[in-house]
C-alpha cells in the first residue's frame, strides 16, 4: 500500500487505488478509472514497471479487478482501453498519469467463469489418446461438467494445494466460481529481473527470467541451458538440462533475444531465440496451471540433430517406444525425472530425447513427485498422457 492509499489489482497488475470509480450501465456495463503512479515515493524503477505493464495489458482476456478501499467494487472486466502519459523531470520527479476503461463482466456471486478447453489430443506417433485435464486457481469453487464428473488429484506446491482435474469428459467447458481476490493464486508467472509481467507487449530480456507456476519453476541454467526446478516436500529441487542444435557436442549457453507469446494465469508460452552459424533456433517454452511439466518445442533453419537432455549423466529407463524417459531410481530428494515427445525419438545416454536430420523437436520434461511411490496423476506415464492431452484453454465470463 502506497502512503494513504488503497491498492488496485487489474490482473497481476498493481496500481495506487484512485478516489473515483465512474460506472455506468445500459448496453453494457463500464467503470473508468483514472489515476497518477509517481517517482517519489515510489522509486523510478517501480513506477516505469508499472507504467510499462499498465501499457501491455491485455484487452482479449478475463481480468480479476479488486480495491483496497472499495471491495464491494471488486468485480470481473474485459480491458476495453488504457492510455498513459509518462513524463520525466530528469534527476527530480516522474509521473504516469493513467486512464482505464473496464467493461465489467460481474462479480463471482453474478457469473461463473467457464473454461473453453478446444481443439484434440496433440497429435502424436504412439496412437495415444491422451488425458484431458485442467487445473482452476486455487480457491475456486462450484467445479462443474455437466452430467459427468471429472476424477481430481491435489499438487501442492510453493503456492498452497491445488486441486487438478482429470479425465474431464469429452465435448465440455467446465464452470467453476471464484472470487476476484482469490483469482491470481496458483497462476502461471513469467518475472524478469524478479518482477513479473503483464501482456505480452514487453521488452523482455534473454537473461535473468523465471517461468514458474508454482510446480515447476524454468530459469537459464548454470551449468546447462535450462535449469528445471521442482516443488516437492517443501521446497524447490534442481535439475539442469541440455538443449542442442547440432548433437550433443554444442548445447546452447546463452539466448540472443526473448519475447512473450502468451502470458495469462492458466498459460505462458516464452520464445527463445539463438543465433547459429548459419541460421537461428527458436525455443518455446510452455507452462501450464497447474502442471509437472513444462514444453518446449524447437525450431532451427536447417536441418541438423535436435536434444533435449540432463547435462550430467543420471541412469535412466528409456519407454522411448511408449513416448517418454524416466530415472531408473529415486533421487536424493525422493523424485524421479521424467521427459518425452509426441513424436519419435531416441533416447539420449545422459536421459533426455534426441531427434536427428530434423527441423523440429517436441518435448516435456518434468518430474515424477514421490518417485517409486508417485501418486495416480503423477506417474511418468501420466505426465506422458498429460501432455499430449492438454488442450488450450481460453476462459470467459458466462452468467448463472
């Protein structure tokens, strides 16, 4: 809370609450709101995060809107527009005068939010059908499938349980209640230099991001190119992992460039970039609510050998004629990893998945929680499942 005011939340983004909410009904129901972010008091960094986040806002998405001061205000909006002024008095004071106009959509006592799970099974070479599932915030409530009920499973991770909803029946779009305050937990964050971002207008760097929902959390790697954490009893354990270009002998140390192509709660999607010699690579990184895995698919300009493996050797069972890979044994922290692809592959000796004369190489990489004595929902073959039945998810507001 800044001084003597309030708190407003679009999204994950935060703003000084404004004395004036304007609203108005008729054909649709709108509030506008209007207020100043301004360095001091807050430091120049915190006010351009703010303003640059004010100006990514997404206007196709579903936004929780709460107040500090006005809570009966807190409600659900479409962004129908936002502008900002930012002006500087070099070494002294700057300001980011704002105006936002909400269509609100209602309160969570007024709509459920439904999401729209579309499209089929990844396509895949192991004639598999895959796992529909899906994973609300946590604090959700009023799960809902119609005549059939889906199984459920709880993940706890760095953000308290969440409940996961499994075998989701065919043809449907669940519906579930939430309240606003309880909307943003759970979620799927990309931070850059430690503070997270909103939309996917930004100016983001190649280093020094975090992808994380909680469950999995994705950083540049130290020793290797991606650093996979897992959140299992209590805290978070590291894996590093390998991406190649060329075969095994030249994995990537570092990106060029980075840009967000999806970035709400439920999913973000994170492209990489590396320049080769001749051509690039691309690398998307996908995370989802509430899953073990992350995805990665990537792309080079010509065709070459493509890996995804643990940048140190760990014994490993290759299922590679069933789609994944799994350690042989639990590891210090009582886990197992796990990786595979939609498509076919040969097992890597470190543990991973490698492709060759190829364009293009799909894969997952997650963990098995409690290894031998993993859970239903968290077996390597489950997450194998998981992955090829996860759908996109667009979620709308609907009326009770």
């Amino acid at each position: 809370m800044q001084g003597d005011y309030g708190d407003l939340k679009v999204g994950r983004l935060l703003l000084r609450e404004t004395f004036k909410a304007a609203e108005s009904s008729g054909d649709s129901r709108s509030i506008d709101l209007e207020g100043q972010e301004s360095s001091p008091p807050l430091t120049r960094g915190e006010l351009v995060w703010r303003h640059d986040n004010l100006c990514a806002l997404d206007t196709g998405c579903v936004h929780p809107i709460t107040f500090t001061d006005k809570p009966e205000r807190n409600t659900y909006a479409f962004v129908a527009s936002v502008s900002a002024e930012y002006t500087e008095w070099r070494n002294d004071i700057v300001t980011s005068d704002w105006k936002l106009s909400l269509n609100r959509l209602g309160t969570d006592t007024e709509i459920d939010l439904q999401s729209r799970l579309t499209g089929v099974a990844r396509v895949n070479d192991f004639s598999l059908p895959g796992e529909r599932w899906h994973a609300p915030p946590i604090g959700h409530y009023g799960y809902q499938t119609g005549n059939s009920n889906p199984t459920t499973m709880t993940r706890t991770g760095a953000d308290g349980a969440m409940t996961v909803y499994r075998s989701i029946p065919p043809a449907t779009s669940p519906r579930w209640g939430c309240e606003p305050t309880d909307y943003l937990n759970g979620r799927v964050k990309l931070t850059s230099a430690g503070a997270e971002l909103c939309g996917t207008d930004q100016r983001l760097s190649p280093t020094g991001w975090a992808l994380t929902n909680g469950l999995v959390n994705v950083t540049p790697g130290a020793s290797g190119t991606l650093d996979v954490q897992a959140y299992t009893g209590g805290a978070w354990h590291s894996k590093e992992w390998n991406i190649s270009a060329a075969g095994s002998a030249s994995s990537i140390t570092g990106w060029d460039g980075a840009t967000l192509l999806r970035n709400d709660c439920e999913h973000i999607i994170l492209r990489l970039t590396k320049g080769l010699n001749p051509g690039r690579a691309t690398l998307d990184l996908a995370l989802r609510r509430g899953s073990r895995t992350v995805e990665g698919y990537l792309q080079t300009s010509t065709s070459n050998t493509l890996a995804a493996y643990r940048s140190t050797l760990e014994t490993n069972t290759s299922a590679a004629a069933s789609g994944y890979v799994v350690a042989t044994s639990n590891d210090a922290d009582g886990n197992r990893f796990a990786c595979g692809s939609a498509r076919t592959f040969t097992a890597h000796p470190n543990g991973g998945v490698q492709k060759t004369a190829t364009t293009s190489l799909d894969f997952w990489i997650g963990v098995v929680a409690g290894g031998a004595s993993a859970a239903s929902g968290d077996a390597a073959s489950d997450l194998r499942n998981q992955y090829i039945g996860a759908l996109p998810e667009t979620i709308y507001a609907v009326r009770r």
